[in-house]
C-alpha cells in the first residue's frame, strides 16, 4: 500500500530517456521539475478507491498554481470528466504517462 509511486514514475521515465530533476527529502519526493515546469503526479492502481480519486481532483481543483506545472494523471478508476473538471485551471497542463513521454522527447 505504501509504494513510493513517485520514485516508480522517474524511475520509468529515466528508462524512457526523460530525466526528471528531483529534490528528495526524507528518502521521499519533495519536488520534481522538467524543462522549466513543476511536474506532480496523481497515479492510481487497481486497488485505489473512487472516493480517494475523487478528493485528490477536488485538492487540485482548489489549487493556485503559481508555476507552470504538469499533472501526471493515470489510474483505472480516473475518468474523464475528473481530467476535463481540471483542464482549464491556468498554469497546469494534465498529461497520461505516454502523453508526458512524447512530450518530454
């Protein structure tokens, strides 16, 4: 239950030949940038829960994003009305993995 989520994600992007910058604190992530964005991740697996899913886009939703900055958003219980509730909040770009990777390259 406890997987470090974050360091999976950089650690298939470096596969990928994306190098994301990281700030750790704790043994744990503190801050991600890539080509001059923040970049945060909301990554779910099978196991996650809808109302857990859904309180992590109400969080964003009520977020101001002072910075450029790139969601990461994968999950199969993300649906897309949860990805369009977010799409237009300035500064936040929202990306799958795959998405992410094309870009990054």
């Amino acid at each position: 239950r406890n997987v470090p989520k974050d360091m999976m994600l950089v650690e298939y992007l470096k596969d990928q030949d994306i190098h994301i910058e990281v700030i750790l604190e704790d043994n744990k992530v503190k801050n991600m940038t890539f080509k001059g964005y923040n970049v945060e991740s909301a990554i779910w697996s099978q196991k996650s829960n809808i109302a857990g899913v859904l309180n992590r886009f109400n969080k964003i939703k009520e977020t101001t994003y002072k910075n450029p900055t790139i969601l990461i958003v994968e999950g199969p219980k993300v649906k897309t009305e949860y990805i369009e509730s977010i799409s237009n909040i300035p500064n936040l770009k929202v990306m799958n993995i795959n998405q992410f990777v094309e870009w990054g390259k």
